[in-house]
C-alpha cells in the first residue's frame, strides 16, 4: 500500500458525553492526532472506520469499508441544531459501491441516504410534521470521483444541494418548527437500516470535511470552485488562462498560426450533452464536425464557440454550405441549418429533478449570433441528408467569423450510409396539436388564418417523424372555429352531417409527407355545464354515436386511408370498465373496420376485463408485461404514453429532462416492447400574450416542445429534436429486423444489456389498480436508464453499428 493511502484500522470506544456546542458548531476535518475529535475538541464521533491519509479534498480522508464500517454521532440538548441547520461533506463512492447511506437517525429525526442515483432527505419537527424530497442525479456518482453535499434546514423548508447546486427542496408548509431530537445517536456511513437482527446499508467509499453547524447556509462557493478547479486539473492544466493558452495552441496546430489569432476557439458538442450557461467547458477544441446518417434523415450537433479572455463577441456570422464534395469532388447538395440556444426559465423542476436556474429551450434561428464571454452559449447545427443522397463519405467546410476577425473554415464532415430512410412513419405515433392555444392568434372568422396555423404546427411534428392528431379537439376551441373548420359530426333530421372539407385536404396532404396514422372522429372531452350533466356514456349516447361512427368508417374507405384510421374517441378512464366496455361494444357494432385506441395514465394496461380494445396505450410505469406480451402475440399493438409523466429517471419530455432522457423515450420504448407512441400535446399553453415562462409553468414544459413566435408560428426547440433523433433511432431497429433479423438479434441483445429489465414473477398477480404503478413491481428498474444516461456515447456506438448493419 502506497504511503499517500497509508492507511490504519482503529476501532474505537464510546466516549463521555459531549460538551456544549461553540457558535460554530461541529466540523471535522480528519486531520489532526484524534481525527474523529471535531476542530474545536468537544465532540467524537464514535465507531469503526479507517483513516487514509492524504486521501482526502484536503489532507486526510475516512474511509469505510462497506461491510461493517459506521461512526455514531451523539446530540444532546446542547449541541444540537433546533431552528437552523446545516448538514455537509465531501464523499467519494468506490467502485462496486451500490448504495450512498450517508447520514440517518435511527428514529428518522434527519435523513440524507440513497442510491448513486436516488437520494432522499428529510426532517421531522418537534410538533411531529415530516418535511421531506426526493431527488435524483442527472447522472450516477461515479466512482473515483469526489461530490460533496449539503442539507440544509432554515425553519422555512428543507433544501439539498450536490456539488453547490440545489438539488431539491420542500417547504415546511406552515409556521417555522424547531428540528426534532430524539436523542438517538445518528449514524454515519452504515448500519442505516435495521430488521430482523441485520443491518443494512453500509457505504463503501471516503468521506471528509464533515460539518454540522446551528445555521442555515445556502451558498457554497469554495464547492464549485473546488469543482472546477478539478475540470481543470483533468484537462490538463491549473487555470482559465491556462485553458485559454492551450486552446489557441491546438487551434493554431490544426488550423495554422493565423487560428492562434483569432478572439475564439470552437468545439463540437454532442446533442446528447446538456450545456448550462455557468458550466466550465473542458473539452477538445477545433475538431471537424462529423455526423453519420442515412439519406431523409437528421442528424444534429452542438457549435459551441469560446471567446477568450472573457470578451464578448458581437455579429458572429455562420456560413453553411450548401453541398459538400463527395470522393471525387462532385458537388453534393446537403440542408444545414444554424439556430441560437435560448435558454428558458423554469418555475418548478419536475419530480425528482435538480432546480435549474435556465434549461436549454427553443431554438432561434438568425443571421449573426452574439456570444457571451462569461457565460457558454452553444448554437444548434442541424443536417439534413437528402433523399436519394448515395451511399459514402462528403466533404466541405462551415466559415465562421465574429466582426474584425479573420473567417475560420471548420471541416465538416458526413457519412452517409448506404440506405434511405422511408418517407412513411414507420413507427406508429400520434401528438395533439393544441388547437386551443392557435385560434388565439387569428381574428374571429379568420378560418385559413388558423388552418394555415394549424398546417405550420402538423407540418413540423411531419418533418420530425411524429403523426399530428388532427382537428379532432372541436370541444377545446370555440364555437366560429368549430363550425368553419371543424367536422363537428352530429346527426340533423336522422342523417349524419359533418364538414369534413379541411380534415379531408390536411389528411390527404400529410399522407403524401409520411402520415401513417390518421386519428378519426369525435373525442369525447365534454363540458359537463354545457351538456347540462349526466354521466359520460349518457352524453355519448345522446350524439347517436352508432351512426356517426358507421358515417367516419365508411368516409375514411372512401378516401382511402381506413387502414391507417384509429378511433380515439375516450382519453384515461382508468378502471371505469362498464364505461369502456360500452364504448367498445357500440364502436364494434357500428363500425367493426375502426381499430379502438385507449390511453391509460394511472391503471395497469392491459387488461382482460377490457373488451374490444385493438391499440392498447399505458403510460411507462402503469403496464402490465404479461398481458403486454399475450396482446402483441394476439396482433393487438401495445403503444406507449407520455402525459405529465413519466418522471426522471425515467425517459419522458419534461424540459429540464437531460437530453438522453428524451431519446431514449423512443429508444427505450422499442427495448422493452412497444409498438407506438402518443403524446397529449406538443405546444400547451402557447396562447397569445402568454407569460413568458407560461408553457414551462405547467408539468415542467412536459407539454410544450413546440412553442409560439409573436404571430403564432411554431418554434422548434432543443427536445423536439432530440425526440425526432430517437424516433430515427426506433424506425432504423425497425428497418434492421425487417432486413437483417440476425444482425437485429445481436443488436438486441445489446440493447437488452444497456438498458436491463428486472427479474420478475411472471405469474404475480396484476390487476388494473393493484399494485400502485405495476411496472416498477415487475419488469422496470428505477435506475434501468441509468447506464446509458451515465455514458450517453454507448447508445451512439451501438445506433452507429445499426446504420453499419443497415448500409451492408
């Protein structure tokens, strides 16, 4: 054992009560002669642990062992925190080390414990109310790497942070309490759990600068300068200007002494990396930018262009080329686009998310960008290969130039596989495009000012592989709308009379530009005030639905696209079973040829006690497998839902979701099994005048990766095409088990590998409401994503050996 780590066990005794607390509460640093004697040398930790020497963030360390290890930490009367307090320390997990039991009192007095990936705090207050989150890392702890966190209690609610950062808060929802003392000695590093004579939880790993101070503290900036001086120390280097002086040197070698001159370096970025404004940038500089794809696909990167010595720049132009040389020099024409990253205030996290001061967003498009020296501000380039490209390697340059500088030409390069993909969407989705939210940009009357709206909208969700629900929402929208553009199917004089002009023309031109599922009929959302009442299959059957629905099946045959036609006439009835049953039965009589869809977003589907469902669509964490895999067998698709929820750790479309947790929405969609995809909404709460952080006010922006210029007009954003990314992802799996089913084989198994399922009861019972999100009680591990969150690259490897699959 090397001497930095020379280590020595010492197990120690229980010692006499502790003194009174000083004003500066108790801080352990592990250094000194007694190392578990705080600073001031009133208080001792007692227990078993061994200390590394020169192990620690600063001198010494305490190293626990992971299997007996523990330090005990007796409070009395005196020395604890009552109205504030302040809970902190470094670790630094080891390899193989699977849980992360900090700090617990037995009597639950105060936790802060978890997983690399979970962790859970709480308080309990002397009037016995419980303040307590959850939260979850972006990314796992990994091992080998020092974090440090902070628990913080300032009578007014209870905070975490990681690595300085809030991490997750709760509020104490009433008046200010006094923490509770049970007077049970907290542990520390072990022995967290008890039950039947064993002990559980044990940490395996160092931990130092241990503090446990009266007072509320919720800044902690030798953390993040701690932290980023460690990005420095890995890259190489000891300062900014350091990391300055090297950035010009390797662009003066790749780009020749001129490049050394220039007032920027620049960088490609992976769209699977989440850059924040604050974040300190340590990656290579002055690569060419490469991308892979098939003809009629997207690819995308992050341009992320780096001022030096903190200055700004101003007019940073980007020319794209508009065709690259293939092998022999011929001109090639490709589509790029350039777009500014604007990042966007989020009110509130979703669940079991960091807080996060401004998350990457819509995407802006201009002719010249301005770039921050103080802040990262990446620009979003996007490919598009064209269909029918051949199959091989092109070459050209992007030219950027900030105003009085020399232009630097930045190689970029594309290979393109030798397949196509289909025009078609393979893959089965459906988004709502909310209606709502359009016809408040046009003027009462103004029927093709909201079709062209509406058109803008279905278009942009065509281009990035999504099938827009089209016109379907006549309940949401008001009543001129309604009657101009609408079907708005209702039965006069014992006919059946709709307007299906605008329907008839956008479906007959989205189907020539890939739509492949076409949602009919009228959804059944209704405004009980406006109906007067009743229950819902009361208001249904008032409509005559039997002979509206034989009306859309036979119009939908006569204009030639019944194959593709879904009824989604009800939206989550959950276990309302004599409801469902009884639309089902009305729909298979009246209109047999009509494939039913049903969404769940908090029961078990599926489920035998549902008759006559052909698309069944639970939601992630409320499926039932087994009846998922006996309904594919029997030809009846299973889709997947996403309405508000699923929650981080799992794939989802929340804004400040990581990227890779937008991708492996389709990617993780196609691992575990299902045909398809729908989601409620794409632009919600984008009306007319909305408050600037108004669509990301509601569910986190679940709802909204579409968003509204001033007149309306849809604005792309950073999700949307990351999405569209993984539905390429899905519909290439597709396309290789078609073609090449052994190569989808061992891809497969891969896939299975990097994204596991959990080891199950197949014969456990599952019923519609028990358990509780029966997905997490079977086949889905919470932290199943974790590992290709962990190592986004090992997803692109294995989507680079598809496309290698694909092209041979």
């Amino acid at each position: 054992m090397s001497s930095a780590m020379n280590t020595m066990k010492k197990t120690l005794s229980a010692l006499a009560a502790v003194l009174a607390l000083a004003a500066s509460g108790m801080e352990w640093s592990f250094d000194g002669p007694e190392p578990l004697r705080s600073e001031d040398g009133k208080t001792v930790l007692t227990g078993s642990v061994t200390v590394a020497e020169k192990a620690g963030i600063t001198g010494n360390a305490l190293r626990f062992d992971g299997k007996t290890d523990f330090l005990e930490l007796a409070l009395t009367g005196d020395n604890r925190p009552r109205r504030e307090m302040t809970l902190s320390f470094w670790v630094r997990p080891e390899e193989g080390c699977t849980v992360l039991p900090i700090v617990r009192s037995p009597r639950r007095d105060v936790t802060f414990n978890g997983t690399p990936g979970f962790f859970w705090f709480e308080v309990h207050t002397a009037d016995g109310r419980q303040i307590y989150n959850g939260c979850a890392n972006p990314q796992r702890l990994k091992p080998g790497e020092w974090h440090h966190f902070a628990l913080v209690y300032d009578r007014t609610g209870l905070a975490a942070y990681v690595d300085g950062r809030p991490a997750g808060r709760a509020e104490t929802d009433g008046a200010p309490g006094e923490l509770r003392f049970s007077g049970v000695p907290w542990r520390i590093g072990g022995r967290l759990y008890e039950a039947d004579g064993r002990s559980f939880g044990f940490f395996r790993g160092l931990l130092d600068d241990f503090r446990l101070l009266p007072v509320a503290r919720h800044a902690f900036p030798e953390v993040a300068e701690r932290r980023r001086q460690q990005l420095l120390e890995a890259a190489g280097v000891r300062s900014k200007p350091e990391l300055e002086k090297a950035r010009r040197a390797e662009m003066g070698r790749r780009f020749g002494a001129g490049a050394e001159q220039l007032p920027f370096s620049v960088a490609q970025v992976s769209p699977l990396e989440r850059l924040l404004p604050d974040e300190l940038f340590t990656g290579k500089v002055g690569e060419a930018v490469t991308f892979s794809a098939a003809a009629n696909e997207r690819e995308n990167r992050q341009l992320l262009i780096l001022p030096y010595g903190g200055n700004n720049l101003t007019g940073v132009a980007v020319k794209l080329p508009e065709t690259l040389a293939d092998e022999s020099g011929k001109a090639v024409p490709f589509t790029f686009r350039i777009s500014r990253i604007e990042y966007a205030r989020l009110p509130k996290p979703s669940p079991f998310m960091y807080p996060l001061e401004r998350i990457p967003d819509k995407l802006i498009e201009a002719g010249s960008f301005d770039i921050p020296g103080d802040a990262l501000a990446p620009l979003w380039l996007e490919l598009f290969v064209p269909a029918g490209t051949p199959g091989g390697v092109y070459r050209g340059v992007i030219s950027i130039a900030a105003t009085g500088s020399a232009p630097l030409e930045l190689p970029v390069e594309v290979k393109v596989w030798n397949f196509e993909l289909p025009r078609r969407n393979i893959v089965p989705t459906l988004v709502n495009v909310w209606e709502r939210d359009l016809q408040t940009f046009v003027k009462e009357g103004d029927a093709e000012g909201f079709i062209d709206l509406l058109d803008r909208y279905c278009t942009m969700l065509l281009e990035h592989r999504l099938n827009p629900v089209v016109l379907a929402h006549a309940g949401l929208v008001a009543p001129w709308v309604r009657k101009a553009v609408y079907p708005d199917y209702r039965v006069e004089n014992g006919k059946v009379v709709a307007n299906m002009a605008a329907f008839d023309r956008l479906i007959e031109k989205y189907r020539k530009m890939g739509l492949s599922k076409v949602a009919v009929g009228p959804h059944y959302n209704f405004d009980s005030t406006r109906l007067g009442g009743g229950d819902w299959w009361t208001n249904i059957e008032a409509t005559q639905p039997e002979k509206i629905w034989s009306f859309i099946q036979d119009h939908a045959e006569h204009r030639g696209y019944l194959d593709d036609a879904v009824a989604y006439p009800i939206d989550e009835p959950e276990d309302n079973v004599e409801f469902i049953n009884r639309v089902s039965s009305m729909l298979k009589q009246a209109a047999p040829r009509l494939p039913l869809l049903l969404t769940s977003g908090g029961a078990n589907y599926p489920d035998p006690s549902i008759r006559g469902v052909d698309i069944w669509v639970p939601i992630l964490h409320w499926t039932n497998r087994e009846r998922q895999k006996q309904e594919r067998a029997a030809g009846r698709p299973v889709w997947t839902y996403v309405c508000t929820g699923p929650n981080y750790p799992n794939p989802n479309l929340h804004a400040d979701t990581p990227p890779c947790g937008i991708r492996m929405l389709a990617v993780g969609a196609a691992r575990f099994d299902y045909d398809g995809f729908l989601h409620w909404a794409a632009n919600f709460n984008t009306y007319r005048n909305a408050p600037a952080d108004e669509p990301n006010s509601f569910a986190a922006g679940e709802g909204t990766y579409i968003h509204a210029d001033g007149a309306g007009r849809p604005v792309p954003t950073v999700r949307l095409k990351t999405l569209a990314d993984g539905m390429e992802d899905w519909t290439m799996l597709l396309m290789l088990k078609e073609r090449r089913p052994d190569a989808f084989a061992a891809i497969r198994r891969k896939l299975e590998a990097l994204i596991p399922e959990r080891k199950y009861d197949p014969a456990g019972a599952v019923t519609l409401k028990s358990p509780k999100e029966g997905s997490f009680h079977t086949f889905l591990d919470g932290e199943a994503f974790f590992p290709v969150y962990d190592r986004p690259g090992l997803w692109l490897e294995l989507r680079n050996e598809i496309g290698e699959a694909l092209s041979n």
